[in-house]
C-alpha cells in the first residue's frame, strides 16, 4: 500500500539515484472515501478512483469542496508521480492536490480527471510541478447540466505558487481552464476549450 511504498522509499539502501517505488493498480476501480496520500518518490499509476459522493470531502463554506481524491500533501513530498489514473470526482471532491510546502519536482502526467467539485489539479504550495499531457473536465457532453451555465463552477488547473511547468494538457468544459494566482509558470502547448467567457 502506499504508507508501506513510502516507508521503502524513505529507508537508507534505497539508492536516491533509484527510480520510484510504484504502486501499480494493474487497471483497478476503486471507489475512495478519503483522499490518497502519495509519499515521496511513489508512483502511483494504472488505475480508476472513484471519489464516494456521500463521503466528507470538506466545505470551504460555500459548499464546494477542499478536499481531493489524489493528495500530495506531506511536507517536502519530492519526486512523486501520478500516472495514468482515471478520477471521477463526482462535483463532491476534488482531483489532485499538491501541497507540500518546501517539496519539489512531482509529476501529474497522462491522467483523467472528470467532474471536480472545485478543482481538477490543484497546485498550492510547490516548485518545479510537472503538469503533463492530462485530460481535465467539469462535464461531459450530453450530461443534463452540460447546456447549464450555472453549472460551470470547477477550475482544470489552478497554481498558487509559482515555477510550474504546464505542458499538452487538455481542459475543457470547465468554469476556468487555467487559473494563475501566483508567480510564473511554463505554459506550453496545452488545448483549453469549452465555449465559457473564461478560459485563462
């Protein structure tokens, strides 16, 4: 599991040249009522979390979430890696959340995130985050709400804190494709649609 996975990577003969500890969950579905805490130099990849809509994601007081299914969030987490997880958040949780404080060098890359409460990719305090070829989506079309307005309420990205890198990633049908709060950030190559007067 992954406290195991982190307590491998965190041990002396591990080589810190080494690659990640992984965690593979081999094309799985889980449904998930708290958010995963990701450790440094883990890989977590392969698989579907499915965030339980009756679960307590927190409230920041207007009722939307502040919590995600995905959580990079012990301090100075370095060198970790999402890869090639399906989220379905359900608008009850978020999807990914980095906020480590003085860590550095994580990488967000080839995922899916649909239907955040609040936030698909949330970077709060980090440096140097990898955000890499993911798919981000408040709605699908032809879902009921999808030709609502009022609907719209989730950001695909959003930084608060600065030296980013965000690379060939896809956003759409979403309130805010990409949202920048802080510093700089490396914008390159993404593909930010949805028809909505914000998008960057």
């Amino acid at each position: 599991d992954l406290d195991y996975a982190g307590s491998l990577a965190s041990t002396d003969w591990l080589d810190p040249g080494a690659s990640n500890i992984v965690v593979d969950l081999d094309g799985g579905s889980y449904l998930v009522g708290a958010p995963l805490t990701v450790p440094s130099r883990v890989k977590l990849q392969n698989g579907q979390l499915i965030a339980d809509t009756s679960a307590d994601w927190g409230d920041d007081g207007s009722g939307k979430p502040t919590r995600a299914v995905v959580e990079l969030s012990l301090a100075a987490t370095r060198a970790t890696e999402i890869y090639g997880i399906t989220i379905i958040c359900g608008h009850a949780a978020n999807g990914i959340l980095i906020d480590v404080g003085g860590g550095a060098f994580n990488r967000i890359t080839k995922n899916i995130i649909s239907g955040a409460g609040e936030v698909g990719i949330h970077v709060k305090s980090a440096a140097g985050t990898y955000i890499e070829n993911n798919v981000i989506t408040e709605w699908f079309m032809g879902e009921e709400e999808f030709n609502s307005d009022e609907s719209f309420v989730a950001t695909g990205i959003r930084l608060d804190d600065s030296d980013q890198k965000i690379f060939r990633n896809t956003c759409r049908w979403s309130r805010c494709n990409l949202q920048i709060n802080k510093g700089t950030a490396l914008v390159e190559g993404n593909h930010f649609y949805n028809g909505r007067p914000s998008s960057v």
